[in-house]
C-alpha cells in the first residue's frame, strides 16, 4: 500500500504501468476460483490426525481433510493477531501456540481465556468462509442468486460465511458430558467468537451494465479482515463481564469470566520483550509495566529496507536498499 501512495506522486504514466501489471497478475476476479494453497491440497498434518482433546477435528481430517486444514489454519492466523494485539500489553499471548494443545492457561475461566477461546471460534470460522469464498474447498458451493431486488441482487459467494461459521461450532463445541462451569464459560465464549465474525460482515457489490455504468448490481456478504475481527473480539476482551455465578444472564456477543487473571510476571516471558524507552519500534508499552521492575537495556540496530522503487516494464519491482538506524530496548 506504501508503494501505492509514492506512485500516485509520481508521474501517470508509471501509475498506468502499476494498474496495468496488477490487472494481469490477479488471480482473484469475481466467479473464477483462485488455485488453492498447498497445504490445503496436502491434507492434516499428523498433529490434527492426532488430536485427542477435539476428536471432531480428527473426524473432519478422514473425510474432508481441506476443511479441517482451512479452519486449523484461520485459528493459527488468529492466534498470531493475538500476538500482535497483545504485544505491548503485559500479556502478550506469547505462550500459546495452538488451543487445541489444552494450554494450562484455559483450565482458567479468566479474561484471558475467554479472549483467547473466541479468538479461536472466529478464527476456524474465517478460515474455512474465506477458503470457501476462494473456490478452494470442494465441499463447500456458493449459494445461487435470490430473487432480483429492485437494481441490486444478492449474489457472490455469502453463503461462505455460514458454512464457516457452522464448520467452527461443530468443531470446537465439545459434547455435553461435562456441565462444569469452565466447560460452560468456554461454550459462551466460542459461540461470542463467532458472532464477531457476523458482527464485522461487509457487504460487497460489483456493477453489472454498459461501457462501465452500474444499472444493476450483484452484491454478497463476506467475511471482513481477520486483523478487523480480531480487533472487535480484543475490544470486547477489555469489556468483558465477571460473572458471579455461572447461570448468571449474559449476552451472546459479550466476553464472560469468573476468574482473576495470573500475575503476567509471573505467566510470561519477561527477557528480551520490546518496550517503549525512547524506542522507535512501539508507540506504547512502558518498560517498567512491561519488564516487572527487572530494568531493561537498549541496543543500536541497522536496518534495511527497499527504497527508490521503481517499476520495470512490464510487472517487475525493482528497487534499492537503504539503510537506517534505531534504537531498540528490551526487557532484562
């Protein structure tokens, strides 16, 4: 996007360059199927094959093996978007890899653990509504086109939300043998994680009419960016609810907890977090919340970047490398 707005200033003719070259490289264009990544094509990995805490994910693995990969992958995808949210907060998520490895810190009913068990829902669900949008999960059709409404209609791929979601609720919702109070606050949370990605839909039209007017338009509900959801879910995180009881009346779409959190100094890894003293690489996160009173130290660093880009006809980015200082501090 950065090259983007440089090559507006400068003059037209390399603009029309830049939109002629992603005119031909795109592969996304409305109605024709994308080639679907590798790892979709290549089935579970042997960790999925393996998983004892969800067996529905085991299931899906044996027979539709693309779904399971998309919805394990948009968990993954929202996991690091947990990382980043977090990453100047004395809980930054670091320690979590996957929740499907029953982490010690969901046998917690904390704020934290409601975060992360809706980040997860709504992760499966975008992963699997996006991959089905892409044409890439066989067992997964777009919707046909309702009736005509006045000069729109409701086209596209929406029905890819759904089956996400659907694929997200079957996978991650354990069966009812246990009514503990824990196993209810995660089925709450899950259910809120997934509401977040109807909560953030967008619509999306293309026109349809005569030397480009748009007298009529095909429209359809898509998911929105996974870094959009994941900022809705963290928004509800810090208004999230304590319960004092588990029955106590709660709404779908709101974070519950009953638990303290732990201490973060004691939960997370201290050494070498990147903190806010005179630093360049954050804007927040204050090195004396964030290192626990440990101190902190501050190094020189060297970095480099492209710059001076140009484009080369037709499609080939060319530019050079510059270098820049900044000083960086970190946790002891």
């Amino acid at each position: 996007m950065n090259e983007v707005l440089k090559l507006i200033k400068r003059p037209v003719p390399l603009l029309y360059g830049y939109l002629f070259c992603t005119l031909l490289l795109t592969e996304k264009a409305y109605g024709v199927p994308t080639t679907p990544p590798e790892k979709l094509t290549q089935g579970c990995s042997p960790e999925l094959l393996h998983l004892r805490s969800h067996r529905h994910f085991h299931v899906l693995c044996r027979s539709q093996p693309a779904i399971a990969v998309a919805a394990y992958e948009g968990m993954q995808d929202a996991m690091s978007q947990c990382k980043e949210q977090m990453r100047f907060q004395p809980w930054d998520c670091s320690q979590i890899i996957t929740v499907l490895q029953d982490p010690p810190i969901l046998r917690l009913g904390t704020r934290e653990s409601a975060y992360l068990w809706a980040l997860t829902s709504a992760g499966a669900a975008w992963g699997v509504a996006t991959a089905c949008s892409q044409g890439w999960l066989p067992d997964c059709s777009c919707s046909g086109r309702d009736e005509l409404k006045q000069n729109w209609e409701w086209g596209g791929c929406s029905y890819g939300v759904q089956f996400g979601i659907i694929t997200s609720r079957k996978l991650l919702t354990r069966s009812a043998t246990s009514r503990s109070p824990l196993r209810k606050l995660e089925k709450h949370n899950l259910k809120a994680g997934r509401l977040a990605v109807k909560k953030t839909l967008i619509s999306s039209c293309k026109c349809h009419g005569v030397s480009g007017s748009c007298d009529q338009k095909t429209c359809w509900k898509k998911t929105a960016a996974l870094s959009t959801i994941v900022q809705h879910i963290t928004n509800k995180m810090h208004k999230a609810r304590r319960l004092p009881e588990i029955n106590s009346p709660a709404k779908n779409a709101e974070l519950v907890f009953m638990e303290d959190s732990p201490d973060p100094c004691r939960s997370t890894r201290i050494t070498n977090r990147v903190c806010n003293w005179r630093n360049e690489t954050s804007s927040q996160g204050d090195c004396g919340l964030l290192c626990c009173g440990r101190g902190f130290k501050v190094s020189h660093e060297l970095i480099s970047y492209q710059c001076d880009c140009q484009f080369v006809w037709c499609c080939h980015l060319k530019c050079n490398t510059c270098l820049r200082h900044r000083w960086v501090s970190t946790c002891n």
